[in-house]
C-alpha cells in the first residue's frame, strides 16, 4: 500500500510531512500515519483504510458533493444592489 510522505494541510495549504516511519512489514488498515504541517505545525493522524473502506468513504463523499450542488443550485442569485450617486 502506497503511502504519501507528504500531505496538503487542509488550514493552511502547506506541505504536511510524514512522521510515522513506514513499517519494516509494510503499511495495513488500521495502522496510524502522522504528519505534522510545515506552515501552521498542525498535527494530522491519519488511519490507514482498507479498500472497503475506501470504498465506502468514496461513495458517502460523491452523496454529499451531489447534495451540497443541489443546494447552490436552488438558491437564487442576491438582487442587484441599486447605488443612488448623490
């Protein structure tokens, strides 16, 4: 399973680098991978997944992306602001 040594911290945008070395076995579901942030030192742990659980996040994540399109989709522009110059 290939791991990233690097991640994008979801705060700030900057490279998060891995602290976890890799297993001498190799990485397995369940495992925890953390990476600390090169801009705002945040922490990230991160579970390793299996391919079900992949899976299944992929799904609930395209659900969720259709459900939040709808919504955009169904709320009407703002009025155009009238501006008097006095």
């Amino acid at each position: 399973m290939e791991i990233p040594d690097s991640i994008e911290c979801i705060d700030c945008g900057q490279p998060a680098r891995r602290l976890t070395p890799q297993p001498e076995e190799g990485w397995t579901p369940g495992d925890l991978i953390a990476y600390r942030c090169t801009g705002c030192n945040d922490r990230w742990d991160m579970v390793v997944a299996s391919a079900e659980q992949t899976d299944a996040a992929s799904a609930r994540a395209s659900e969720y992306r259709a459900a939040i399109a709808e919504r955009h989709d169904s709320i009407p522009p703002p009025a155009p602001r009238s501006e008097s110059i006095e």
